[in-house]
C-alpha cells in the first residue's frame, strides 16, 4: 500500500518560491531584530498576508530568547529559546493564523525547520487525556491549539494537541520520535484537515496520519500565538529555530508538501538530507 504522502525523490525537482504560497505566517531567521530581551521577528511578505501580521516579539518576564549568527544551519542563523522559559508572542490571534475565526475551526498546515534541545513534560496523547500544556514550538496562550516537543523519558518526542471548549472535547496525536534525537535538525510538518484529521512528516517521512477527534480553539474566542513555554514557565521547552510557515485554510497534499521540500527546503537546508 502507498502511503498518502509517498514521493520519489529527484534532483532535478523544479525550485519552488515560497513568496507565492499563501501563507499567514512566514518566519526566516534574516528577519529577526535584535537579540535577548529586544528581540523580534517580523513575518516575511507572501502571496498571502504574512506581510502584515504582526511580529512575535519577545515578552518581558519570560526570559531571554536569543539571536543566535553563531550557530548556524547551513549558514542560516538561529534563535534560540533558552533557560528560563522563554516566549514569544504575537498581537494576531493563533486561530486566525490558521484562517480560523473565533469559535470555528479550519484547515491549516503549518512547518518548521527546528532542532529541539529539552522539554520538561510529556503531555500529548492519542487519547486526549492530558491538557494542552505542553512545552511548545507554536501555539495559544492558553494550550487549547498546541505543536509541541516532549520528554518521554530522555526520548524527544513531538504530538499536536487541540481543545474545542465549543464541544467540550479534545484530542492529541500519538507522540512520534524525533529522529536523530534531542540536538538534530528537522524539517516537520503538521498537516490538518477540519474536522480532526492531523498528518505530521518528519524529514520527508510520513511519521502520524490519524484523526484527533476535535477541532481547534476554545468557545467564542481566539488567544494570541505563543512561541515557546506556556503556563506561566511551567513548561518549557528549549530549542532552536531557523525557519516557520503557516498555510492558513489549507490542507495541503503529499504532492504540495514535496514540491516545496525537493524546490525549496532541500536546497537551502541540503544537510537535512530531504
């Protein structure tokens, strides 16, 4: 059987330029300013409207999340969030990033090129039975939409985790392995259908394909995107990031997703082996 996202890889893939994709967010470490307590990172223009959302500033009493030019990607800074609980926040609400309104959900697909470092929970599962808190790469200020890492004892682990306070349900994917472990780089993508279905890839690898049973958000209202610890600093996660996209009311396909890997994030990111 061929799994819904089986490709064949090629080197001679036709390049593919994420400033015509339709994206609400789009962070690229070229875009940050300052550094530690003053940093921001302003949202590159797209065919979409990632031009005009808001920046994920640093927030104060939350730690230091630091610019990083020398720890590099294939010569592409990072920003590191660090010890003490780290945080960025955006003034756009999570849901509307995901072309969501208050109180409905939609279909989105998100990426980020990462390298985890620690987490100091494990609070995803395929069950649901644990809260959103989780240490995260992105999601709300209040854990109801979360992607987050995870330490399964010493394991790094990543799941998806969304809450419909509308229903009064919620839902989480079965934590896969990151490969390589806690310090490798990745490339992964969270691929979500309305009505509860999430797909995650990992380095061109179909890793979870199962429906989550929920949709996104809480009742009748939307909180702001978070990048980093939630609850006040008890879940934290450490990690460094080089790049971010989000495809508002989009679940794109296997096809869509290797287009962009082999035209794009393969030639950037070449260590990434995609």
């Amino acid at each position: 059987m061929i799994a819904p996202f089986s490709f064949i890889k090629s080197s001679a893939a036709a390049a593919h330029d994420p400033a015509t994709d339709n994206l609400s967010v789009w962070l690229r470490s070229d875009s940050v300013t300052g550094t530690g307590a003053t940093l921001s990172w302003a949202s590159k223009a797209s065919a979409g409207v990632s031009g005009s959302t808001t920046a994920h500033d640093h927030q104060t009493g939350y730690g230091d999340v630091v610019f990083q030019p020398s720890t590099a990607l294939n010569g592409h800074n990072s920003v590191i969030w660090e010890p003490t609980y780290p945080l960025l926040v955006s003034g756009d609400k999570a849901r509307t990033l995901l072309g969501a309104g208050d109180s409905t959900a939609a279909s989105y697909t998100a990426a980020y090129v990462v390298q985890p470092i620690s987490a100091n929970v494990f609070g995803v599962d395929g069950g649901g039975k644990t809260t959103g808190l989780n240490s995260t790469i992105w999601g709300d200020a209040e854990g109801k939409l979360v992607h987050a890492f995870m330490d399964d004892g010493g394991t790094c682990k990543f799941g998806v985790h969304h809450t419909n306070a509308d229903a009064s349900t919620e839902g989480g994917t079965t934590p896969v392995v990151w490969p390589g472990g806690w310090g490798a780089w990745g490339l992964v993508w969270v691929s979500y259908t309305n009505g509860g279905n999430v797909r995650v890839r990992i380095n061109g690898s179909n890793v979870s394909d199962e429906n989550i049973g929920t949709n996104q958000g809480p009742v009748a209202a939307g909180y702001p995107s978070y990048m980093g610890t939630l609850g006040g600093g008890l879940y934290v996660a450490e990690f460094r990031l080089v790049e971010m996209m989000i495809f508002p009311g989009q679940a794109l396909t296997g096809a869509a997703l290797t287009t962009r890997e082999a035209g794009y994030f393969a030639t950037r990111y070449p260590s990434l082996g995609l």
